[in-house]
C-alpha cells in the first residue's frame, strides 16, 4: 500500500513545530517535500523538509503559479483551520486532489454551524444561549451557569474561556471578541464530565472511527487548554459511544456528502449524555504512530495517498478498522512550568526512547531551545506515544518515563509541569 508515492511533489503549508513529523513521514515514503509559511527560517518542519519557502502561505495566486512551477503533486496542511480553505481553492485551481469540502470546512472553522449541521443529523452538542452584544448585562441575568464562551471562528482554545456568573459574562465576551476575526462569538452550555478525542478516517464516503481517547489535565489548569497532561485509549466509554452516537456521526458525514478524509471530533461524556463541542476536518487530534501500531496503517500516509492519487487507500484494497484496539495506549504530554526560559539539560530521554512500549516520541523542544509563548495558554515540550498489553503493564511503564524525564533551565529547576496521578483514574478494565 502507499507504494506509489515515492518521488512525488508535495506542497505543505504551515511550519507549526508539530508538523515536522508530518514531513518526515512524507519523506520517509520517498516524498519530496516543500515547506511554505511565514515562520522563522529555521522552524522545524522547514528544516525537515527538501525545499523551504518563506512566503505568506494564504497567498493563492502565487501558490498557484509555485505549483506549476514546482511541479507539484499533492497539496496538504495540518493544523492550521485557517489554511484549509486555501488549500481548497488552490485544489479547485490547479486540480490537484484535496479532501475537504466547503462544508467540511466549514464545519472545521465556524462552531454555529456545526452546531446546526449536528442539530440537523441528531448528533448531540450543548445547548447555545442567544447573547446581545449591546446589552451584555441583560443578556447575562437569563443565562444559567456556567456557560462557555468562545469565537465562532478560531480553534485550539483560543480566546475561549468558562463563565461561573452573570457579572463575569462581559470579560469572557470581550476576551473572545479579541480573538475573533470576524467579531462573531458563541455562548453555550458548560458541559462537564470526562473529555474526549475522536479520531475518524473516511473513505469512499465510508467513515470508520480510527481511535477514541480520553483526555485528563491537572485540576490546576484551566478548561480552555490547548493540550492535556495525559491520554488513555481506547476510551472507557468508547462501547457506549459506539453503540448510541457513532451511527449518528457517520450518518452526519454521509448526509454532508463526505467522500474522504481526517476528521477528529473533540466532547465530554457523563453519566447523562455524550455531547460535541468541536469537529476539524484536519489533523489535529491524531497521534498517527498509535493508529498504525493497533492498525496497521497510518493515517498521514492515507492523507499523503488522497492529495496525490485522489484516494485514501489504493483502489481494491480492504480496509476495516475496530477502535476498541487489541491493547490500549498512553499518550503524556509533558508541559512547561514557565511561559519563558531556556532549556539547558534534558535527561532520560534516551532510556524512554529505548523502551519497546515505546511508539514514537515527539520533541518540540531540544536542549538549548528558549521559551518564549507568553501568548500560549500552555507550552508542550514532548510527547510521549505508547502501547500496551493491559491498563496494569500502562500504569507501570506510564509511572517510570514520568520519573525518568527530566527537563532543567540555566538554573537547574525543572521545566516540567505537575503530571497526572495515573493510579488515581479508574474505570479502565483490560
């Protein structure tokens, strides 16, 4: 599978840090890969990649005259909402394949209507409170509390915040505004109980669900966060989900006439109800490694093989998936203690890497990187992926990579946040 994509042109846009790994597994496949954004000369994904290209990457026209110039193949990103329509338009220009449709687009970058959409197919979400701008104060005495407050039109727990009563609803209103491009904002029902990720594939207007994770913080932080401290798959709750929601959700994306792609869906599940607050037609909740390891595929090779052949998978092939996993998964994200700082000692790492439940680790930072995300609500600075046999055999191996990590500054404290007690969080059988 995937044999055919070696020599092939890829065009990425974005240079976030997470999407080196993106990049390398382009290449590992034989794929040449150009990397086009705004970012620092010397941001990961460019330095991973064949070509780097400091450029606006919203620029249309000039994509696509680069394209032509370039010879390019595919078209991709991962990430960034805001590049999903350009990648869109550059496909409809140039023809080159590219999964996302204008309403999974718009699904991915306006939360009312996915809301709607949800409405629409039954899918469950929060109920929305009708807000007047110009009389918050009014509005705010009819709302039931607490309420979440966000930008219709931004991602990744920007500009979102938690509104516990009426006399903070006009902070929390303002604070999204800022972060909203279009001045647009969305006020809902808290919901409560243990979040989760869902990972979904679709194929030939086919969608499987690839993995669903549960995603547990430190009750220091904040519900408005970009990363969690640690992930649990497959979820406790992912036999419910399959049996109540899940013909739902696939039910939405076959209505939505969604022929392929990488969706990832992000809610809270209790004792009374499974509900959405988020869908991203993009790369995003995937930890692709720990989908090939209990799959046998990845997911990135599949994105990589549909902007480039215009199918996920190779025509004929068979491909049938069970998220419940022969096994189950950790994931740590291990987070900054500091919004700024230079790292000047990393220690254990290479005993981490070296152990076989080990499936990939990814490091945004390296000894002599500087902090510098005043603007982050969080800082991750490594991720750990993992497999195992049993929740027992996770716990154990889960409890010695956070003894072994060890991230120091210039002063020789350490730069790491306080980790989640896995021992403490129940529910998990195998």
């Amino acid at each position: 599978m995937f044999e055919g994509l070696a020599g092939k042109r890829l065009l990425y846009l974005g240079g976030v840090p997470r999407a080196r790994y993106v990049v390398d597994r382009a290449k590992k496949l034989g794929i040449y890969v150009i990397v086009v954004d705004l970012e620092a000369e010397n941001s990961p994904a460019k330095a991973a990649a064949d070509e780097a290209i400091y450029h606006n990457a919203k620029d249309v026209d000039w994509l696509v005259d680069l394209c032509k110039e370039k010879k390019i193949d595919g078209i991709a990103t991962g990430y960034i909402d805001f590049l999903l329509p350009v990648c869109r338009e550059l496909s409809d220009r140039t023809g080159i394949p590219y999964y996302a449709t204008e309403g999974m687009i718009l699904q991915s970058t306006d939360k009312l209507y996915f809301k709607r959409t949800c409405e629409k197919y039954g899918v469950p979400v929060p109920k929305t409170y009708e807000i007047d701008l110009k009389n918050i104060e009014s509005s705010a005495k009819k709302l039931s509390y607490p309420v979440f407050v966000k930008p219709r039109d931004a991602s990744g727990a920007r500009g979102a915040s938690v509104c516990y009563k009426a006399e903070d609803l006009k902070g929390a209103v303002d604070f999204a505004l800022s972060f909203s491009k279009r001045k647009v904002i969305t006020v809902e029902e808290f919901l409560e109980g243990t979040e989760f990720i869902l990972d979904y594939i679709i194929i030939d207007g086919k969608a499987q669900l690839m993995s669903m994770a549960d995603r547990y913080s430190t009750s220091d932080r904040g519900k408005a966060i970009n990363n969690s401290n640690l992930m649990l798959l497959p979820s406790k709750n992912i036999d419910r989900y399959l049996e109540t929601v899940d013909p739902k959700v696939k039910a939405m994306f076959e209505g939505e006439k969604y022929k392929d792609g990488i969706i990832f869906l992000q809610g809270y599940v209790n004792e009374n109800y499974i509900s959405f607050y988020e869908m991203e037609g993009r790369l995003g909740g995937t930890w692709p490694f720990v989908d090939e390891y209990f799959h046998k595929v990845n997911p990135l090779d599949m994105m990589f093989n549909q902007t480039i052949t215009g199918h996920m998978i190779d025509p004929g092939t068979e491909l049938t998936i069970d998220a419940r996993f022969d096994g189950c998964s950790s994931i740590i994200y291990f987070l900054s203690n500091a919004k700024e700082g230079k790292i000047s000692k990393i220690e254990g790492l290479n005993e981490i890497k070296s152990m076989p439940e080990v499936v990939s680790v990814l490091e945004y930072y390296h000894e002599g990187d500087v902090i510098n995300a005043h603007n982050l609500n969080d800082v991750l600075l490594i991720a750990v992926h993992m497999a195992f046999r049993s929740y027992e055999e996770m716990k154990e191996k889960t409890n010695y990579v956070y003894s072994t990590l060890k991230i120091f500054d210039e002063n020789r404290n350490s730069l790491i946040a306080p980790v989640i007690d896995i021992d403490s969080i129940k529910g998990y059988s195998k």
